[in-house]
C-alpha cells in the first residue's frame, strides 16, 4: 500500500493530483479551524506558578478589590474653563454609553454633573477638566474592546464645541494604543524579513518563481500550522497564551535550506 502511494505521488499525473489534494486540505483546515490568537487566553497571572506569592496576591487583590472592566476616560479641557455646551455634550455621551446603541462590552458609567462634579471627583476644582467615566470589559487584547475604545474616540471626535480639547485615555485607552503601536512593529519586521529573505533567494535563484515559491510554502504552513493548533487547544481544551504574531525567522531558515545542500557538492569542485 504504501508503494503504491509513493508511486502514485512520484508519477507524472499523480504529483499533480497530490499537490493539489494537499492545498484543498490545507485550504479546508485554515477556513474552518480557528486560529491561536480566538482561543488565547490572556490572564496576568497566567504565566506563574499557582504557589507563587505573585499569583496569590493577584488573586487576592482580585478577590476584594473586583473590577467590571478596564476604565476608559473621556477627557474635556478648557483654559477658560467650560461651559454649559460641554456638559451638555458630556451628558450626551454618557447616555450613549449606558444606552442601547452603546457597545455591548461597555459596564459601568459615570457622568459629571456641574454642581457636584468636584465632589464626585469628575470635575477640577477650578472647573476646567472634566471627564467621562466608562468601563469597558474583556482583555484590552481583543479586537472588540479596541473597537469600543475607537468607537467611544470617533464619538468623541465628533463633538463640535469651539475651545474645548477632547481627549479619550486613561488606562484602556493606553493599552490600546501600545498594543496597537506593538502590532504595527510586528508588521514591520515582518515585512523586512519577508523582503530581506526574497533578495537572498533571488541573489541565489535568479528565478522570480524559485524565489517565491518557498515564501509560499512557508507561509501556507504557517497559516496551516496556526489553525491546527487552535483547533487542538479548542478540541482538546488546551490553554493557550503564547503571543500569536508569527514571524518568519523560521521559515527564512527553510527556504534557505536549500542554499545548504546545493552551493557545495564534494568532489566537483563547484560551489
């Protein structure tokens, strides 16, 4: 049997039909297998020992002090101090955080008021800042809570109030950007390694299609390799917290490998 396979893969036809059998498959495993970043979790504490002092204060802090989510502040700021229009806009904002149209992620919200705002703690005493109070749940890594930060930002930005700054920050809004500011340095080396990689094959190839046909098979199986991973973890209920950014230092090394092989053969003197 496994003659016949081999033969029937090494044929004229049969390589073909191999080939192609195996890119339906893979095509098939990457569409309906989820990938490693759906099903990583992102606990703090997920990376020490259960017994570690760590571990217990985190889960003891967590324990009497719970929180519904990560606060993001919607900052107003006037030198002149501000108006009746910015409290009216505030409370609007508020209304949309706590009402239906809102993100379904939003928790808790705490809106100023002009006359006990100071004592709430959302109004300076000299009545020129003011803010917005708004949790929002889930980690700061998933997509949906940086949607609801971006989304809570464009409301913000479209406030039309002449001599007031508006600002979305605080602690989601910080772990937004730096994640988002993360994820654009990832691109970026990867795409100078991918780059980088394809000169060397080129330099060595001199063949457009021997250059990108390894970059291709490398980044299949990457992709092949990330659904199959998640679909374990999920089947089998495995925890996964490893960053799911791939690079291609791996896969630089495959698609050179060649290089390894082929530039010196013993005895022909060619290199």
């Amino acid at each position: 049997m496994l003659a016949y396979l081999t033969d029937f893969a090494s044929n004229r036809r049969g390589k073909w039909i191999t080939l192609l059998a195996w890119v339906i498959l893979a095509g098939v495993l990457i569409s309906q297998l989820p990938s490693l970043s759906e099903v990583r979790e992102n606990d703090e504490a997920f990376f020490l020992p259960k017994d570690a002092e760590a571990t217990r204060a985190y889960e003891l802090a967590r324990e009497r002090f719970p929180s519904t989510g990560t606060p993001v502040l919607i900052v107003f700021h006037a030198e002149s101090g501000l108006g009746p229009a910015a409290y009216e806009a505030a409370n609007g904002l508020g209304q949309w955080l706590s009402g239906p149209d809102a993100p379904d992620n939003v928790g808790s919200v705490r809106i100023p008021d002009r006359d006990s705002g100071a004592r709430g703690g959302l109004v300076s005493e000299d009545g020129a800042t003011m803010y917005v109070f708004a949790d929002v749940t889930g980690s700061a890594a998933e997509e949906a809570f940086a949607d609801t930060v971006n989304e809570i930002r464009d409301r913000a930005a479209a406030l039309e109030l002449p001599g007031v700054e508006v600002a979305v920050g605080g602690p989601g809004g910080l772990l937004v950007d730096l994640i988002g500011v993360f994820s654009q340095i990832d691109t970026l080396l990867l795409l100078v390694t991918v780059l980088l990689v394809l000169a060397l094959l080129l330099l060595i190839y001199r063949s457009p299609i021997m250059a990108a046909l390894p970059l291709l098979a490398v980044g299949t199986v990457f992709m092949l390799a990330n659904a199959v991973g998640g679909g374990l973890a999920q089947r089998l209920d495995l925890a996964v917290s490893a960053p799911d950014h791939g690079n291609y230092d791996g896969g630089a090394c495959s698609a050179l490998a060649p290089i390894t092989c082929c530039s010196y053969q013993p005895g022909s003197g060619r290199s």
